[in-house]
C-alpha cells in the first residue's frame, strides 16, 4: 500500500514552465528522496501528490487512483511545523483522528502509540512553545502518521534544525518509518541526508524541472554516513547535481 506513480506531469503558473514531464514512482513501502536546485519544484510535485494542487498536464496516482482533488492518504510534514499553538502536544496528535470522527476512545489509544513512538512520553500535556525544534518536528511526525496515510510527504523537514539535531532526528525519523512501512516521499537539498535516508534519490534538472537521474542507494542500514559505499554515491550525486546548480544559477543572473 503506498504506490505513488507521476506520468508525464508538468505544471504551468501564468504561463511559466516549472515542472515539464516529470517520471518516477515511489514503491511501496519505499524512502525516495528529492534533491535539485532550489526553484526546480520539489515542493510543487509534493503539492501535487497531496492533491494541494493539480497538474497542467499529465496524472498522479496512489495505488491505482488518480488524484484530482485533496488526497486524505497522503501524510504531510512541514519545515515550518505548523503545529497548532493552542493545543497540546497529544491534542496536536489527535486532530487527524478528530477530524476523520473516529471516537475519542480510540484518538487516545492512537495518540498515546504515536508519543511513545517518537520518544515524547512525559511531554504529552506541553504546548508547542515549550518544546524543541526537534521535538516539535517529532510531534509533526507523529501528527502525520496518526492518520494512517498510505504515504508520508516531508518538505525538509529538518531544514530549519541544528546539525546535531538534524542528524538525531534523521535516524529517528528511519527508526519511526521502518517500523510504520509507510512510504516516504522526502525534499531536501542535503546530499548527505538523502544519501543516509533513501532507498533512491531522484535528481531534477534547473527548472524547468524535470527527471534528470535515478540512483539507487543499496547500502544496509544503519548507514555509516562517511563509508566507502555513502561516499561513491554522494560523489555521484554531487557530479550530476553540480550542473544543474550552476544552470539555476545562471537562469538567476539572467532575471538581474
């Protein structure tokens, strides 16, 4: 459960091109990172895929159904948290089970399973602005994932995060995953992330964004972030993105 397929899909803004034919699947059960140059539309195709938006051209499908209108499979998690302020952080977890109807019995069971799931136990009555920023993105994981979704969205999720606690909250986020076998479409503009997270990483071109290259990252897990096996592929990576950042690039100087 969990198949998200983009075919062809390209989309316009007032006549601007900022995706053009863009092809690739998320398996199930399977972590793809997005990587390319800033205004390539990473976060566009994750709009597209939770239904936020739709695509000029082309179709989007989550285990066979197409998409055309707010996709309630998808799970989404922001940079920004966006975390309710005046909830808690166990009324934050319950607002999808809320939402949906499901009775306040059963919220508290689902809430209770997700704090202890992404290490909150004891902060389950703290607001929003007495937490961390990692534990702030804890909740908005949590959060996420008490809707049950077939796949789970990230927009950087850790961007705003300092070193330490980005690379602490990216072997939590894989623990939380391996054991929810939800698959993960994941933005970032970290080589090191997507190498150390994915099971693929998809490279886009400077807009308009498109498929550049695939790579297969076949590394066990854990992943020793500076081994022989994470350095091939970063270096790879890095190769294949360094073009299209200049690209971007020059498109900038151009607008001047």
């Amino acid at each position: 459960m969990g198949r998200l397929i983009l075919k062809n899909v390209s989309r316009r803004f007032n006549g601007f091109l900022a995706l053009n034919k863009v092809n690739f699947e998320v398996e199930n059960g399977e972590f793809v990172c997005l990587l390319g140059p800033s205004g390539c539309g990473k976060t566009t195709i994750l709009r597209l895929a939770a239904g936020l938006d739709l695509p000029s051209d082309g179709e989007i499908f989550l285990d066979g159904k197409k998409i055309i209108g707010v996709n309630k499979e998808c799970g989404f998690v922001f940079q920004e948290y966006a975390l309710f302020p005046w909830r808690t952080v166990k009324e934050n977890i319950e607002f999808g089970p809320e939402v949906k109807g499901i009775p306040r019995e059963e919220w508290e069971v689902i809430s209770k399973y997700y704090i202890d799931l992404v290490g909150l136990t004891g902060f389950e009555n703290h607001y929003p602005h007495e937490l961390s920023g990692g534990m702030k993105q804890r909740v908005g994981i949590a959060r996420a994932y008490a809707n049950k979704p077939k796949l789970l969205l990230m927009d950087e999720p850790f961007g705003a995060l300092d070193a330490q606690t980005r690379n602490l909250m990216q072997g939590e986020l894989l623990r939380i995953w391996e054991t929810e076998h939800v698959s993960a479409l994941f933005v970032t503009h970290s080589v090191d992330e997507a190498v150390y997270l994915a099971d693929r990483v998809v490279v886009m071109s400077a807009r308009p964004g498109t498929i550049k290259e695939l790579f297969n990252v076949d590394i066990l897990r854990p992943r020793i972030r500076t081994g022989l096996e994470a350095n091939k592929i970063r270096d790879a990576i890095l190769r294949s993105l360094g073009t299209e950042i200049t690209r971007a690039a020059i498109h900038i100087d151009d607008k001047d």
